[in-house]
C-alpha cells in the first residue's frame, strides 16, 4: 500500500519527505547498523521466508525501499557483507509503525534485534515522531517480549490480521516514547 500523503515533520527542514539521518553506520562490538540497499532485498527475502509462514516477496520490499516515508535498515558483521537481520518501518503522522522486523534464525539471542529496533525508534524522534507502534503475530511470543523489553505494551488485537494463517495480531505501542533512550 503506497500512501500518498506527506509527512510533515516537527523539526524546520526544507523538505516535507523524512531522508535518513547521516548515512554514519552505528558499530557496537562487531555488528554494523546502515541504511538498507535494494542490492540486499534477496537476503531480506531469503531471511523472511525463514522467519514467517506468510513471507513479503521481492516486490514487497522494493516498493517499501521506494516509498517515501519508508525506512529500511539492516544488521551485518563489519567484516561481512552478508546481512544478519533487518527492519522496515514507516516515519509518518508523527509516528513510527514497525513494517516488517526478522533477524536470521541463526544469528537470535545476540540483541540484533534489539539494536536494530532501538535505532529506528531514534530515526524516528530525530524525524519528529512521537509514539511507537506495531502489530505482532499473537503466536510470536519470543518477538513479544523483546518488544516489552523495550516498554512496548499490548493494546489492543486485530482479528485476522494475517490472512494467510488467519491468526490475530496484537497492537503493540510504546507508551513512554519520549522516555526511550536507545
């Protein structure tokens, strides 16, 4: 779904399309955080099908990497090239939406996730954003409480979010956005 609206953010710019902070990559220990690039869609692809029963395709994440008030970053060890996990998400309406969010089933548990997660809600208060939110498979429970980990709480359920499966989603927000420190 492309949304043609734009977003208009708190901060004076001269532009009303949020553009990514500066391309600077955050290290921590030896994982690197950096914008995504349609040449790593196949490796997003690859890590989705290995993460939901109901995986975007190709032409999903490209056309996400073109919209506008999309963000996309991913995860990688500084001496690979080769990406470890990823998060789409929107900065628009004062609001950052969590898209879509996977890490390599062989690389969880070392906070990627975390990290990635973290850094996108900073995009988005340097974007003007004041509130988090997302919706999670009901049945995702090791993804839950990474998300309350990070103050996300539940409010409420989407009735057969996932068409697919037709399992319900949870609404998750982080109540305490202007708090969050990455």
């Amino acid at each position: 779904m492309r949304f043609l609206l734009r977003f208009q953010p708190k901060k004076s710019c001269s532009s009303a399309t949020p553009e990514l902070p500066a391309a600077k990559p955050e290290r921590v220990g030896r994982v690197v955080l950096r914008e995504m690039r349609l040449e790593e869609v196949e490796d997003a692809v690859v890590i989705e099908a290995k993460s939901f029963p109901d995986p975007w395709g190709y032409t999903l994440f490209r056309t996400e990497l073109e919209n506008p008030f999309s963000k996309g970053l991913v995860a990688h060890f500084a001496d690979e090239t080769r990406i470890l996990g990823y998060n789409l998400f929107w900065v628009m309406f004062e609001e950052v939406h969590i898209l879509n969010f996977a890490i390599d089933p062989t690389f969880r548990r070392l906070g990627i996730g975390e990290l990635l997660l973290k850094k996108s809600i900073a995009i988005g208060k340097e974007l003007g954003a004041e509130k988090a939110t997302l919706e999670v498979r009901i049945s995702n429970v090791e993804a839950i409480r990474l998300y309350e980990k990070l103050g996300f709480r539940i409010a409420g359920e989407r009735p057969r979010y996932y068409a697919r499966t037709n399992e319900n989603a949870y609404i998750m927000l982080l109540p305490d956005f202007n708090r969050f420190e990455p």
